[in-house]
C-alpha cells in the first residue's frame, strides 16, 4: 500500500492519493492527505541518507581506484564514424546554448513595449448579439 501511494504522489496531490486508496480499500478512510505527506518525507529521507552513504563510500576510497575516473568525458565526437565506440550523449532538452536576453538581433537596442488594450468580450454575447444588461 505504501509502496503504491508513493508511486500515486509523484502524479497527484497527496487528497487523490487519499482519495484513492480509500477507493481501494472499499470505502474506508484508511489514509489521510498528512499521513501521505509524512510517508513522502520519510521516503525522500531514506533516499537522502543512501545518496549520502554512496558519496562518503564514493570519496572514501584510496588508491588506483581513488585516481580513476568513473565516466571519460569527450567533447568531440564523428556520431556516424563506423568504428567508434557507443558513448551516451547527455543534454538538457533545450538544444540551446543560452537564451538571447531579448527578441531582438545582438546589437540592437530592445523596442520599448507599447500598451494594447485586449477587448475580452464584455459585454459577452450570445451567438453573435450583445446581452442586454438587466
């Protein structure tokens, strides 16, 4: 049951999470939205505390191990040269380098923005004629 509710928590908010269960459990308000909040805080504290062993193992170790990177970072790479090696290209998703700080062409000045008024409707209408005020 944890063990779902903590799947369900990275989708819903922690009342559907409730929600469900109690739907799962034929009608019985087994779990409240705090009870699933605190299930996520011990969950994400059990994970800090391994991510934080595997560190301390990590930066513990000595010798020819120590010295050794554990990935070879390469920069310059032919992706359709037959005899290269598979290696794993990691990004961002975004396929830029950096965002331009404004619309305009480097060296141009930004245009000041000039004020528009959205007509929204109002007063709205129905099926093309004004409703009347009443």
């Amino acid at each position: 049951m944890r063990r779902r509710c903590l799947f369900w928590v990275n989708r819903l908010s922690f009342a559907d999470v409730a929600r469900l269960m109690q739907e799962q459990c034929g009608g019985a308000p087994i779990l409240s939205e705090d009870s699933v909040w605190r299930w996520v805080q011990e969950e994400a504290a059990r994970l800090d505390t391994e991510q934080q062993q595997s560190i301390a193992e990590s930066e513990c170790r000595t010798g020819a191990e120590a010295s050794e990177p554990q990935y070879q970072a390469c920069t310059d790479q032919d992706l359709y040269a037959s005899d290269a090696v598979e290696f794993v290209v990691m990004t961002d998703g975004i396929g830029v380098k950096a965002q331009k700080p404004t619309r305009e062409p480097a060296g141009v000045p930004k245009r000041a923005k000039t004020h528009k008024r959205h007509d929204t409707g109002y007063p709205p209408s129905v099926g093309g004629a004004a409703l009347a005020p009443s």
